[in-house]
C-alpha cells in the first residue's frame, strides 16, 4: 500500500471510530492511534496470510547451451546407401 492510501485508510478508519463513539469530539487522537494500530495489524495479518512465492528451477545457463551447440552431431548413415542396398537384395 502506498504512503497515500495508508493515510486515506487510517482516515477512514479513525473516521468509523468517531462515528461509532457517537460523534463525541476532543478525541480524534485517539481514534487516529487506534486506526493506526487496526490498520497495520490489518496490513501484517495479510502479509503473514499471503504464501512465499517458490522459486521456479533454474534453466540452464546460456554457457551451457552454448556447449551442446558446439559439440559435434552424430554421425549418421546417409538413408540413401541403406535404401539401395535393400533394393539389390531383393
């Protein structure tokens, strides 16, 4: 929450506060604490609340596959001299 919304919600917080004592006047420190101490418990019960993000697994490194690309492919046999050789059997 930013510092403006903080303000406005304990504003409006102390405000309820007055209106539920009964509009009583001269005390509007005290209502400004006690929404003080409402919000931020409010705002601490929903950060406790909220579960820690787990870190996705690491991909791997730029280096690493950098190192797969450079190593030599395979060698395979050209289907073509495969396929011939099964033509001539026949």
């Amino acid at each position: 929450m930013a510092n403006e919304n903080l303000f406005d919600e304990i504003a409006k917080v102390a405000y309820e506060l007055f209106e539920r004592s009964g509009y009583i006047h001269g005390r509007d420190i005290e209502h400004w604490f006690e929404a003080e101490r409402i919000v931020i418990t409010r705002l601490q019960s929903e950060t406790e609340e909220k579960p820690k993000k787990t870190k996705a697994p690491r991909k791997a490194s730029p280096k690493a596959g950098a190192e797969a690309a450079t190593a030599k492919p395979k060698a395979k046999k050209p289907a073509s001299t495969t396929k011939q050789a099964a033509k001539t059997k026949k």
